[in-house]
C-alpha cells in the first residue's frame, strides 16, 4: 500500500508538471518549442526625468462636448420601491444565502445513518450562515436605497443652483449693456457655475452606479429605462436609543452568535465534521492537526478532539458576544450622533433661510445687489443639501444598528427559529 501511494503521488506531480509545461508551449507562437516567449528588453534612457503634459486642445466647451456625447436614454417610467421592499427583496435574493440553504438541504439527503447526526448539525449550521448573509445583503441593499434617495434630492438642489448661477450672469451681461459699475471678480459666476457642473456629472454617474448594484441585490434585470425610486420616507423623529435593552435583542437575532451556541452543544465524536467547519469560519487552520492525525488512522483521537472544540467554542462565544455587544452599542450610539447632526444642520438651514429673506427686504429699497443676494442663495441650497445628508446618514446608521443586531433578516422572516434552532 505505500508503494501504491508513493507512485501515485509521483504520477500526480509528473503530471502537473506536463501541464504546465503544456501551458506555457502554447503562449508559443509559430511552433517554437522554446518553454517562455522573452519579452524585449527596453533600450531608450536619457539624462533627466522630462515631463507629462496633458493636451486638450481638441477639447471644445463643456456644452459642446455634452452635446456631442448626447444623453443616456430617457426613463419609460419609475419602478418604485419602499425601504421594507428593498430589504425584503434583498435578504430573499442574496446569492450566497441561497447556496448556504441549499447546502443545507442538501447534507442530510447524502449523509449515511452513522453520519446523520453530524449531518444535522451540518445543516443547521449552514441554516445559521444563510441568516447571516440575508441580514448582510438587506443592509447593503437598504443603504444603497437611502444613498440613491439622498443623490436624488441633491439633483434637484444642483439644478436648482445652476439656474441660480445662470440668472446672476444674466443679470452681469444687463450691467455690462448698461455701463454700470461692475463687481470687482466677473469670472466668480463662470467658477462657480463649473463647480456645480462639476458636480452633477459626477452626481449623475453616481446615480447609475447606485441603480445597477441595487436592481442586482433586488434581483431585477439591469434596465436603465426602468430606474428604481426611492420613495423614502424621511421623517426625522427624535427617540433615544435603549443601549442595553438593543443589545439583548440583537444578542438574542445574531446569527453568529446563534451558530457558536448551537455547536456548543453537539460537540462529540458523531459531530465533529460539523464543529470543524463551523471553527474554519474563524480561522481554516483551526484543528488541522487533528483533523491531519485522524487522517492517519488514530480513531482514539475523537475524544481528545471534542474536549478541544469544546473549549475553542467557548472561547469563541465569548469573544462573539463581546464583539456583538460592542458592535451594537456603537451603532446606537451613533443613532443618536446622527440625530444631533440633523439638529445642528436644520438650525444652520434655518439661518440661511433668514439671511435670505433679509436680503430680499433690502434688495426691494436697493439696500444690497442681485449678486449678494445670488451669492446668499447658493449657501441656502448648499445647506439644504447638508440636511438631506445627515437624515440620509441618520437613516443608514438606523440601518446598521438593525444589521448588528441581526434583524434586518428576522424582520423578512428569516430569523433564528425553526430549523435553525
């Protein structure tokens, strides 16, 4: 028998290495038989480092070259999505948690009576992984959601700046007509106009990026007529957040935390495939030295083993609970940060809405000119943009405290119950 092996493994590397040599004569053009084509060498040098220069004289205007572009095609309706569908759809649709549950029915069908009960313990465990990676895409789906919500409104808000933009520079080509005093910067109109081009192109192609990652993780097809609407509702209500009692909820839903606990109690000689593999998900080093010793036959190994497993997934839950608990807190907490930051921006908001007003008072008795008023505007819209950020990011910290409790999942009747338990 070990002569068997012996030329077994050498006809396994023997082979590996024809197929090597195989590959590397095919990247051999012409039918040369040497084992690598060599690349040529390069020959120029000169004394000093030169320059790199960009040339766009080819370039015309920004219109021009937005006109020559021509635009994507125009929307034949909305697909409109709420958040709870956008998480539901999500957790159904996750492609990993898929391949989990099938794993799961499947072990149990191809396992023998002795195997069954690592087999059931197998199942379950890829049961608990599933759970995980449906609570893992509902809240990248959700936070692509609020992201798209946000870009959407800030949209509006450039739109609405560059007509501003473009009514001050109106109002210079009237005074320069009229022979008028000018303001002193006539470019800072052209700038600021630019700024905001700027920032709609880039506005817009974050857009699109945030359709098609979002249309996936809903399982839609990719349909650029078809866009996605956020129909987000962005009510802001102010609640303090119950750390200790978000905690016990989400120790009681996180999917992690509910496999370690579950293995804690099977650990014996008929279980310990399904323990190994639940250890492998924090390091695939874990046991392999006993997993190698029982390999070579040492059947006396099981008990020794189950001792060991026992003791690492205590460790392990331990460790989990603390990472889970902390995890937890600093996400509520950051709930209620996001809700300060709302404060400070609607009062900044506030202000601005204000000076607005105020100048358009003055602006009636010829008490200040159209460009300070232009200029006052331009703030307002910046700091409506900066509300709408930080409800966004309100939002998303929401968001994340229910991933971290595990129950983005639960709440689309994917929880800990049933099989899993």
């Amino acid at each position: 028998m070990p002569r068997l092996l012996s030329a077994i493994s050498w006809g396994l590397i023997l082979a590996s290495a024809l197929a090597g040599c195989a590959r590397r004569c095919a990247c051999v053009s012409g039918g040369g038989t040497s084992s690598a084509a060599a690349a040529p060498m390069p020959t120029e040098t000169r004394a000093d480092r030169g320059s790199i220069e960009t040339d766009t004289t080819a370039l015309a205007s920004y219109e021009e070259v937005d006109r020559a572009l021509g635009s994507p095609p125009s929307p034949t309706g909305f697909r409109v999505l709420r958040a709870v569908e956008v998480q539901c759809l999500a957790a159904a649709n996750a492609p990993i948690a898929k391949l989990y549950d099938a794993e799961s029915e499947a072990v149990p069908a191809n396992s023998n009576r002795r195997g069954q009960r690592a087999a059931v313990t197998l199942s379950r465990l890829m049961a608990y992984r599933a759970v995980d990676e449906r609570n893992k895409a509902a809240a990248a789906a959700l936070e692509l959601f609020y992201s798209l919500a946000e870009a959407e409104a800030n949209r509006d808000v450039l739109q609405r700046s560059v007509e501003q933009i473009d009514r001050a520079a109106d109002n210079l080509e009237e005074l320069k007509r009229s022979g008028l005093k000018m303001p002193g910067d006539q470019s800072a109109f052209r700038r600021q106009k630019l700024d905001w081009l700027d920032r709609q192109i880039q506005l817009s192609s974050a857009i699109r990026g945030i359709q098609g990652q979002l249309q996936q993780l809903c399982g839609f097809e990719m349909d650029q007529t078809t866009p996605i609407w956020p129909e987000a509702d962005l009510t802001v209500i102010v609640t303090p957040v119950e750390v200790e009692a978000a905690v016990f909820e989400g120790l009681a839903n996180r999917a992690d935390l509910g496999a370690l606990q579950m293995l804690a109690g099977s650990p014996d000689a008929d279980t310990l495939p399904a323990v190994r593999s639940g250890m492998q998900a924090f390091s695939p080093g874990l046991g392999a030295s006993i997993a190698a010793k029982r390999l070579l036959g040492d059947r006396s190994a099981d008990y020794g083993e189950a001792r060991s497993r026992q003791s690492q997934l205590a460790q392990a839950q331990v460790d989990v609970e603390q990472n889970a608990t902390r995890e937890i807190r600093e996400a509520a907490w950051n709930v209620e940060t996001r809700l300060r930051e709302i404060a400070v921006a609607k009062e900044r908001l506030e202000v601005w809405r204000q000076r607005v007003a105020a100048l358009e008072q003055k602006r009636e008795s010829n008490g200040v000119t159209a460009f300070d008023l232009a200029a006052a505007r331009l703030e307002l819209h910046r700091a409506e943009s900066e509300l709408v950020h930080r409800v966004i990011a309100w939002k998303i910290a929401q968001v994340k405290l229910k991933q971290a409790q595990g129950l983005l999942a639960a709440e689309c009747g994917y929880g800990l119950s049933g099989c899993c338990r």
